[in-house]
C-alpha cells in the first residue's frame, strides 16, 4: 500500500508539477534547512534557539515565547519547525512543519545526548555544533517524511490523487506506514556527496599546484544544490539521476 500511496503521489505531480504547490515548497524548505544545518554544524541546537537572522527584529518577542517552553528539547523541535516548515497555513504548510518535527524528534530520540546537550547544566550555553552525519540523517528524514506527512493530510482531506486505491483508505491512514523507509532509499547523503566534491577539489589542487587553492566543500552548500534533484526524485519528476543545480529564488 505505501508503494501506491508513493505512486499515486508522484503521479499527480507528473501530470501537474504544480498540484498542490508541493514542489515550490518544498524547494523553499529544502533551501530554509540547508541554512539551519549551517547553524546547528557551527552551535548545535542551542544556536539555533540563540541566532535566528531572519525573525532578528522579533529576538525579544521569540526569547519570550520559548520560555513557554519547560522543556528545552521542545523548544527546539518547535524552533526547527518554525525556521524550517515556516509559517503558512496550507496543508502544505503544515505537512512542512509535522515533518521537520518527526525528524527532529527521531533525532532526539536516537542521539539521546543532543538532548543532553540541551538539558544539562550549562544547556544553551554549550553551543557545541553536531556532527556532520547527524544533520545529514536530518536532511534525509525531513525529505522522506514530508512525503509521508502530506499524504497523510491527503488522506485525512479524501483528496483523490491519481490512483484509485487512495479513494478507500481507512480513516487511520495506515496507507502512510512505511512510506518514508522506501522514500529515504532515493535521497543522497549530502555527507557522502561532501566528501566526493573534496575529494575532487583536493585533487584539482594537487593538479593546479596551488597550494592557496581551497578543497574544503561546506555541507550545507552541498545540501543546498541537492535540494532541487531531491525534490524532483521523491515527487516522482526524475527519473534518471539526482542533479546539482541551484535552488530555484
């Protein structure tokens, strides 16, 4: 059933790649956690509930709304939420947030000590950033379980996709289960595509015999050019290969 569910979605996409306003939105989002995974690789997540360029005007404001927040691991997820998912009210929108969320919250709860890092004595002030292959497991989570979350939101809305079956789902959505492991077998490490571009930039020096040059290759620039081949390999667009490009403004 989840591998219907997957055809069905990707289907509606082929025929309109414009249906539902997925595809913008999630290039957007992509682009939003690309820029998060700067953040949280430099501070971990106590930077991300101390810096947040783009709401700066609002920093009181926000600083007063976490405080809400009795548990420091919540704040974050919420905050993940907020920067990545944003703040529209579209099902799209929604499904956003729910996913960055579930992703978040299975980060947690597989790297117990990134909550540590947030509960503990000195909690937001330690600042230290993850580790490259957790945020690479956050990017490819997110993608997968937006996937997953919006047909959940179709489902739970009996918007009728372009496979049948759709239409006889109970109302618990199981159709969703496991959706996101077969969706997460498309998506790129963006850490393993790191360290193939180093790889070939170190070497490009050695060629070039310029000992100025620069190899190192910035993972969340690499997540960021992922984004646009990503987007198309869920949603059903490529076929082929995931392709580097610029993320569309």
């Amino acid at each position: 059933m989840a591998t219907a569910a997957i055809d069905a979605l990707q289907g509606s996409c082929r025929d309109d790649p414009s249906a539902f306003g997925l595809r913008d939105s999630a290039y957007a989002a992509g682009a939003r956690l690309a820029d998060v995974m700067e953040t949280l690789g430099a501070a971990g997540p106590s930077g991300l509930l101390n810096k947040d360029p783009v709401h700066e005007d609002l920093a009181s404001e926000e600083e007063g709304n976490r405080l809400d927040w009795q548990d420091p691991a919540d704040a974050f997820v919420a905050e993940l939420a907020r920067q990545v998912g944003g703040e529209g009210s579209t099902m799209v929108d929604a499904a956003l947030r729910r996913a960055i969320a579930a992703s978040a919250q299975r980060l947690l709860t597989a790297h117990p000590e990134i909550r540590e890092s947030l509960t503990g004595p000195s909690g937001a002030s330690q600042g230290r950033g993850l580790a490259g292959d957790l945020l690479c497991l956050l990017y490819q989570w997110f993608f997968a379980d937006l996937v997953t979350e919006f047909l959940r939101a179709v489902i739970a809305e009996k918007i009728k996709l372009t496979v049948p079956v759709l239409e006889v789902i109970d109302s618990e959505g199981k159709i969703a289960d496991g959706v996101a492991e077969r969706i997460i077998a498309l998506i790129p490490n963006p850490c393993e595509e790191a360290e193939a571009q180093a790889a070939e930039a170190a070497e490009a020096v050695l060629s070039a015999n310029d000992d100025s040059a620069e190899a190192d290759v910035p993972l969340s620039d690499v997540a960021r050019r992922l984004v646009p081949g990503v987007v198309g390999k869920v949603l059903g667009f490529a076929v082929d290969a995931l392709g580097e490009e610029e993320v569309p403004a």
